[in-house]
C-alpha cells in the first residue's frame, strides 16, 4: 500500500485521530488486553480536551492513503514518541515505521540525543525491532483496571 502522504495533523483531523485510535485498540490490542482493559484505554477518546491539547502542544503527524487518515504519531517536547497508532485495514503496510521514521528525523533534526515512549504489550515487538530498549515495565491503573505497558528508549544517531 502506498502512502499518498504524511503532513502535519490539523484541528479538522481530530476525529479521524480518535478513530484511528479507536479503531487499533479495538482490533490489535485484543490479543493482549482484557476486553475490560480494552474499555478503560478506549475512555481516553471522551476527554476532548486532551485531543485539542495534542494538537496545540505536539508535532502531530498523520498518514494518509487516498486522501483517508490511516495512521498517526506524535512528539512531545521534541524526544517523546506519544502516540503511534494505525488503522487495522492498513497494519502491517509499512505504514507505522514511515511514521517512526518522520518522527526520528525530527528528533534528529532537534539534535536530541535519544527518543521515549511508553509502548503497549502490543506494540513492543515493533520498537525492539526498531533498537528501543525496554527502561521499566509501567502498571497503569484506569478504573479498576491495570493496564501494562513498557517505557522504552532508543538512542538516535546524529551525523
């Protein structure tokens, strides 16, 4: 699958953002959480708020196939990967490491030393893949619920 483009998030993209969110709990994460665990992570989506301060406070960069939003990532504070997510009609297309690699040339182009994220069970082989190496395993508590996921960094090489 090709990606028409990445470009930088915009306020009209928040519900599309939400979905793709939505949509990458909802279908890749059921092979490690609980469908309860999957209800706690999935509240994030009502807190408006937090998806508006996204856009005003992270580089937020999305994916797109025919003009449709079928992935994005975010950077905080220019070394924070925050969030990574793609839709599951698009997973394992390439699309997710387009993304981190954007994401590292702008940490690279901010000449910071190395990047973070904290990264679902699900998500982990990706980063290990990609030279992150686990820091901390994380218990996130949400409601009743104990989400699990691991603090990862990676050095970045600058030339």
């Amino acid at each position: 699958m090709e990606i028409s483009h990445i470009r930088e998030a915009n306020i009209e993209d928040i519900h599309r953002l939400i979905e793709v969110f939505s949509n990458s709990i909802k279908t890749a994460a059921v092979k490690d959480y609980t469908p309860n665990e999957i209800k706690e992570w999935l509240k994030t989506t009502q807190n408006k708020s937090r998806w508006h301060d996204l856009l005003k406070e992270q580089v937020v960069l999305v994916a797109e196939v025919r003009n449709q939003v079928v992935g994005f990532a975010s950077l905080k504070e220019g070394n924070y990967l925050d969030f990574m997510y793609v839709h599951s009609d698009f997973m394992r297309q390439g699309i997710a490491q387009r993304l981190l690699n954007e994401i590292l040339d702008r940490v690279k182009s901010l000449k910071m030393e190395s990047i973070s994220s904290d990264v679902s069970i699900t998500a982990k082989p990706f980063f290990e893949k990609n030279g992150f190496k686990v820091v901390r395993k994380n218990e996130n508590h949400r409601g009743e619920e104990v989400l699990i996921n691991y603090h990862m960094t990676c050095e970045v090489l600058t030339a």
